[in-house]
C-alpha cells in the first residue's frame, strides 16, 4: 500500500480515510498525478526566492491548503465568468459583431455550440479591439 492510500485526510473535525472518494460521489478509482520537470523547476524556484512564502505554506493545516485552492478556484472562476460577460456584452453592443457572432454559431454543430460560443465570442471582440488599434494607429 503507498503512502498516499494509507493517508487519513482530516476534515471538518473527523477523519476520512480511503473511502473518500467513493462517500463524495467518485468512485474511478486511484488517481495519478503527472509530473512536469518544467513545472517542478518554476515551483523549485519560486520556493529559493521565497523561502518565507514557502514555509508560511508548509505550516498550514491539510484543510486550510484545501480551502485556499477551492478559494483560488472560485475567484479563478468568477473572473472568467466576468470576462466572457463583457465580451458578450460587446457583441450584444455592435450590431455587426452580433451578426457575425450569430452567423457562426449557426455553423456550429448543435452539440458543440454551447463549449464554442465563448470561444466565437473571444476572437470576434479581440480581432474587432485589434483591427480598431490599427485604425487609430495609421490614422495618427
């Protein structure tokens, strides 16, 4: 048995041991985590020129770590939401990127069109703000 399937987790006072998964509704089994040698080498750097930060981080608790990545993922999450509210909120404003927006999702496959729309709607906001630079800059 690893070390990390003989791991108890400590959360909201009781303690959770390898049947977590399955109690919170996942039950694919083992997962394993891959390692990066990049990633491993910013994260080592980032530890040599913040050995305070790094020791701050090795003292807190199992659950507080737990806590501050859900939060990091919340506030990761809320401003994307806020992102792609204003870029629809641009094309709701031009009536022409609305038009070229509505074009393309009609090309979209029914299914796919829910994951694509914000896509869709990033690259007609960022080529129109692109094409406006532009303009401004050979007029200038």
């Amino acid at each position: 048995m690893s070390r990390k399937e003989n791991m108890a987790l400590k959360r909201n006072g009781s303690a959770v041991e390898n049947g977590a998964a399955e109690q919170n509704g996942e039950s694919n089994g083992s997962f394993e985590f891959r390692e990066n040698p990049r990633i491993n080498g910013q994260i080592d750097g980032y530890i040599k020129a913040n050995p305070k930060r790094w020791e701050f981080v090795k003292s807190m608790s199992r659950e507080r770590l737990e806590r501050a990545y859900v939060w990091q993922q919340i506030r990761s999450n809320e401003r994307q939401q806020k992102m792609n509210g204003g870029m629809f909120r641009k094309i709701e404003d031009n009536p022409a990127l609305k038009d070229a927006y509505d074009n393309l999702i009609q090309q979209i496959p029914e299914g796919q069109r829910e994951r694509a729309k914000v896509s869709i709607a990033r690259t007609l906001v960022l080529s129109q703000s692109r094409g406006q630079k532009q303009g401004a800059g050979v007029a200038a």
